[in-house]
C-alpha cells in the first residue's frame, strides 16, 4: 500500500520535483559530466549488459544462471538472471549511487540499463528460460526503511522488465514484516540467519501455481532472495526465478 502510494505520489510530483532540482543543483554525468542526468543515456548505455550466468548458490558458471542440480536440493530459485558482475566499477558505482539519489533518477538509469539489456538478442533467451507472463515482484523493503529512502530501488528495474514484455509487476504480493540488519555487514552464515522469517505473502492467489520473477537490485549470496522464494513457495506459486542488476 505504502509503496502504491509513494508511486502515486511520484507520478505527480516527479516532474515538478526534478524541475526543482535540475534548477537548484543541475544534474551532471557521474561518468562522463555532460549535464542532464546522473547517468546519461549514452554512458549508461556503454554500461556491461551481457550478462552474469553463474548458479545462484554456488557461483559456477551456468547457462541462463540455472540452479546446477547439486545445489537445487536446498535452493529455491530456479534461475538467477543478473546483467552484470558487482566488481565492473562502473556497475557497482550506479548501484551505490542509487541508494542515494531521488527516485526520479534511480527508475531512469535502472531502466535503460535493464532496457539495454532485455534488447539484447542473445538475452531474449532467457525470458522464455524463466517462464512466459511472470509475475514480477520487486523485493520489498520494511515500510519503515522505505519511509527513510523515499522510494524502493527495486521497483524500477521490475517496471522496465513489465515494459520489455517479461511480464506484470505485483507489488503487492509479498510484504516484508521484519526488519533485518543490512546484509552487507554480514557473513554469509549471518546473512541466512538474517533473512528468515522476514517476508510474508498478503495475496496468495496472485502466484498460486504462476512463474515469479524476484527483482533486487544486487544479488550476493542469494539469501535474500531465497528466504522470499520459500515464503512465495509455501503460498503456492509455481516456479521460482530471480532477476538482479548486480551479481556477487
Ligand atoms: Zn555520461
Ligand atoms: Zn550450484
């Protein structure tokens, strides 16, 4: 509800609010300093979009980032799909930007990336890899974090895969009821323990038997995204995928 509200409110606003700031304080290229954007079309068009196509659990190369049969015992994602390794710079750098700039910014330079990259023929694969009309579920923030950061940086990357054909964002499906420590201070044995228990389904008939597609914006271990595809997976939904911008 909150995050339909804040969209809503964004819709409205964004346009009078981004005019506001470009006055104030002009946008500038974080990469190449042309003024206009925090990441102008071109640069974040020359951005890695081949993709990273590990397993999800144990990080081999595998095509289409499928869960190796090794590890699909304890892991509930099927595929995990991310554009680009963490350790490319400049990925990294728009990931850590994001998580401070308005939202306005954040949809802009997440969709044309994820644009780019679902535009690529050799990608166009892995949509039908995944499944046919996804429901696409950004992973939720605490209401209370979201309330902090204005906006949730996974919301975007969903819309731009609804707009490449992937399927309908339903962001209303899953709820996050506890808020976890910042996985990032953690290890990978903390990160697990982090992660149960954190998310609950509110509209069970939204995934009973469909594909879900999980969007995040960085995917490391895969705890976070495991812990939201069991929960999903006890409510009934059919198979499960993951989607991320940065892998690792
Ligand atoms: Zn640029
Ligand atoms: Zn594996």
């Amino acid at each position: 509800m909150l995050g339909r509200l804040a969209a809503g409110a964004g819709r409205v606003g964004s346009s009078i609010v981004s005019w506001c700031a470009d006055v104030l304080a002009p946008r500038v290229c974080l990469s190449c300093g042309v003024e206009g954007a925090w990441w102008c079309v071109s640069c974040v068009a020359q951005l890695p979009v081949s993709g990273s196509f590990v397993c999800g659990r144990c990080e081999r190369p595998s095509p289409a980032g499928r869960t190796c049969a090794t590890c699909a015992r304890d892991f509930p994602l099927q595929h995990v799909i991310s554009i680009a390794p963490y350790a490319v710079a400049s990925v990294q750098q728009m990931v850590q930007m994001v998580k401070y700039m308005p939202a306005h910014d954040v949809a802009q330079a997440y969709a044309i990336l994820v644009a780019e990259f679902c535009a690529r023929p050799a990608n166009a694969a892995l949509r039908a890899a995944v499944g046919h009309d996804l429901i696409l579920i950004p992973i939720p923030l605490h209401w209370s974090r979201e309330l902090e950061r204005g906006f949730n940086q996974s919301a975007p990357i969903a819309a731009a895969l609804a707009d490449a054909g992937w399927g309908t964002v339903h962001d209303e499906v899953l709820v996050r009821v506890r808020r976890s420590a910042p996985q990032a201070m953690l290890t990978r044995a903390a990160r697990l323990e982090n992660m149960t228990d954190v998310f609950t389904v509110q509209r069970p008939d939204a995934v009973r038997g469909r594909a879900v597609l999980l969007v995040d914006d960085v995917c490391t271990t895969g705890a976070t995204m495991s812990s939201a595809a069991r929960t999903l997976r006890r409510a009934g939904a059919g198979t499960i995928s993951g989607f991320a911008i940065a892998r690792g």
